[in-house]
C-alpha cells in the first residue's frame, strides 16, 4: 500500500487548517504565528524546521511520562497488533487490569470502581450525573475561577466568563467564592470563604446539594491551590446538605504534585468520586470516573455508554503510564525538580516588579504578572508579548488565568535538574526587559 503523503510546509498546513477547520477548533492558539511540531522524545519537542523546544506545558498536561516513551509506544504497539479496539459490551483483560491498578492508587479502606471514558469532559459530565442520581439532588457548587471543560454539563460548571457560550447551560449551578489568597475576594481568610458556602446554601439552593466540584489545585485558573483546612470542612458542610464531594483531578493528578499521587491527599479528606485524564494516557484519548461503589451503584439501572471508554488500545498505555511513573520515580521526581524551578521563580520574584507572585507544587507551576504589586492590576498585554518571547527562546508554556496574566508550567514529569538552568537563562532574559 502506498504511503500517504504529508505537505510539512507552513503554508500548506496553515491553509489546509483555515480552509477546513471549523472556526470553534481554528480559535484556541497560542502563539501569533503557527507553532508546528514534527516530533519528540521525552520533555523534548522540535518544529517543523528542527528547532529544539523544552515543553513545559506538557502537551497540555497530557503528556506526563515523557513525549515517545519507550514503554508507552511498545505497550501501545503490542495492543494494536493484537486488537485495536473493543467496545466495552465485549470483555477484555486489559482494560480490567486498569481498572484494578487505578483503585489501588485510591485511598485504602473505600470500594473504588472505574467508569472509563474518553476526555475529562466527559468524565466531568458523568460525575455530575452519578452525583445527581445518587443523591436524589439537583444543585450543585463549583468554584468561580474553575475549568472544569466545554460541553454543557462541564460548561455550566465551568466560572470564568471566556471558557462560557452564550447558550442555555445547566441550572441548579452555583459559583462559590474562590478561595485565593492573593487574588480572592476575602485575602487569605480560608474562613470567610467557607462561610460563603453557607451562604450560598441558604440563599442560592433548595438547600440539599448534589455536590461540590473541586480541583485541588486549579489548572487553567492558574495553578491556585486550595488552602489548608478548606476541602475538609467543605466536605463537612457540603455532606451535611445530603452533597457528595468530586474531586477534578485531571491537571493535579498522577503524582505531579511531588508529595502524593492525588492532589486531594494533601487536605485530609477522601471524595466520593475523583474525575481523571490528561496525564492518565500520555496523550492517548482516555479518562475515567473513580468513584465509592455505593455511588457508582446508583447508575446500574440505566444505559450508560462512551463508545471509545475502556479503549484496550488506550488502557494499555494508560497502564504503561502507572508502570514509568513508578519504575523511573517520577512522583520523587517531581517533587525534586518542582522545587528547583520554584527557586528560580522565587528569584525572579525578588528581581522584577512585573511578577506580582508565584505559585507552585511539585510540577504545576505559575507566574502572575501584575501592572503594579500593591493594586495588583493584570499585565494581560505584557504577558503575551512575555509568552511570545519564551518561544523563541525555547520554552513551551501557557497563558492562564481568567485574565490572561499567568504563565503556566506543567512539564512532562520526566523533566530533569539540568533543564533547569535553560528555563532560568531564558526566562531571565524574556523578563529582563521588564
């Protein structure tokens, strides 16, 4: 058979992509000019032109052992060669196998059961229904800063305006004070936010809950953790209106915090249910709902179905992906060289006023650029040129933040101590004119 061809020219794929995308998937892009990439090889990519980039973005946070991993792509192969594909009305050993190796990973002394799916997304909008069934509830709580993903259901949980359609979204949705030490409405004051729960609760619901949604540490907010003591008695509050606590961990998963496998493990309380992706398949579309048997249980009586869900193909790399993260150490790894990047964004810190703070834990890094430190103002403009300067100096990242003002970095767990240093000189040098 032949081989297809592949046009690598710019042109050629800036042309193919303007005639034949549809303008919702032409829109995301981060640079000003195309940004195309040929290959890669672990926290490594290169262009087109065969540029040499470190990626601290992860391909978006999905790629967390490393971009072509050996084990990943063998574990993938041997899979493809056998069966490609296997819907899950069918049995087949090795999505079982993941499932068991993903509820080892949870918290001892619960029942833990899988439901596989695709995307975070969709994962989201199952967890949202399993809680809503179980409970027998309708409202729900969210975070105002959160992303939680773009179809209806995660939409409407979603509280930053620019992730948001102006269609007809989900009801029973309401946004609670996020709880931000440098950015919230309330300071550092972890109480003021908790009180807002009530608040809400009373004034804003039937006063039962369905739940509460919450990433341990907000990615596309801006990598802003919640504060010590806040998710424990949330938990309380919100189970005390008949509400389950889901914990989104698809960015803070999977040992990239350094200190624990889960984000939530640092605040002293097990969820009913935990929503993963990203990182969870090294880039192979794949997802899952972990969640208490006894919820999980209350959608036995009905169809409920995600056509690539329990993939073989992508289990097995999802799988691979649990094997590297222990046998190369990358959790310690994270943790290792989290804190060496943490120190050089503590040096900038002190050197240039335009940073108003950093934020960090483990592999989940940020910097919020401000206009000014006392009013604390976005430099949403100076962020982007800022952004557009780490490119040509080799470094992947992102823009976050409902402001576009913080850039984010989420590398390949696999990043080593000697990268570092070029991550330090470039950034000295972007920030140098500020």
């Amino acid at each position: 058979m032949a081989k297809l061809d592949t046009d690598w020219s710019t042109a050629a794929i800036v042309a193919k992509r303007e005639k034949y995308y549809a303008a919702s998937q032409r829109a995301f892009v981060p640079y000003k000019s195309p940004l195309i990439f040929a290959k890669g090889d672990r926290q490594y990519l290169w262009d087109e032109t065969g540029k040499k980039y470190l990626d601290l973005l992860g391909m978006n946070v999905c790629v967390s052992v490393g971009h072509n991993h050996p084990t990943v792509t063998a574990a993938v192969r041997e899979q493809m060669e056998q069966l490609q594909h296997c819907t899950t009305m069918f049995y087949h050993p090795v999505p079982a196998h993941f499932a068991e190796e993903l509820a080892a990973r949870m918290p001892k002394g619960h029942d833990w059961v899988v439901h596989f799916t695709n995307s975070g997304t969709e994962a989201v909008d199952l967890a949202l229904v399993m809680a809503q069934q179980f409970t027998g509830n309708i409202d729900m709580l969210a975070l105002r800063n959160a992303y939680h993903g773009a179809t209806i259901g995660a939409q409407s949980l979603t509280g930053i305006s620019g992730f948001r359609h102006n269609i007809p979204l989900l009801t029973g949705i309401h946004h609670v004070a996020n709880p931000d030490p440098y950015r919230g409405i309330f300071g550092d004051d972890t109480e003021a936010y908790l009180a807002e729960i009530d608040r809400t609760i009373q004034y804003a619901t039937s006063g039962k809950l369905a739940g509460f949604v919450v990433e341990p540490i907000q990615g596309y907010g801006g990598v802003v953790e919640t504060p010590a003591g806040y998710l424990a008695a949330a938990a309380a509050k919100v189970r005390g209106r008949g509400g389950l606590m889901i914990i989104d961990e698809v960015q803070s998963g999977f040992g990239r915090t350094g200190d624990n496998f889960w984000g939530f493990e640092a605040h002293g309380m097990v969820p009913e249910i935990v929503v993963m992706a990203k990182g969870i398949g090294n880039g192979f579309p794949l997802a899952a709902v972990v969640a208490q048997r006894h919820v999980a249980d209350a959608l036995a009586g009905k169809f409920s179905f995600h056509t690539y869900g329990a993939s073989p193909t992508s289990c097995a790399a999802g799988r691979a992906v649990l094997q590297v993260i222990d046998e190369e150490g990358l959790q310690a790894n994270s943790k290792k060289v989290g804190a060496l990047l943490r120190k050089v964004l503590d040096r900038l810190h002190q050197k240039h006023e335009i940073i108003g703070e950093v934020r960090s834990h483990g592999l989940m890094l940020a910097i919020e650029l401000v206009t000014d430190r006392k009013s604390k103002s976005p430099a949403a403009a100076a962020t982007a040129d800022i952004f557009e300067k780490t490119r040509e100096h080799g470094l992947v990242m992102s823009k976050s933040g409902a402001d576009k003002n913080i850039l984010r970095m989420v590398p390949p767990m696999c990043i080593q101590e000697n990268d570092v240093a070029q991550v330090e000189d470039a950034l000295e040098r972007v920030f140098s004119d500020y």
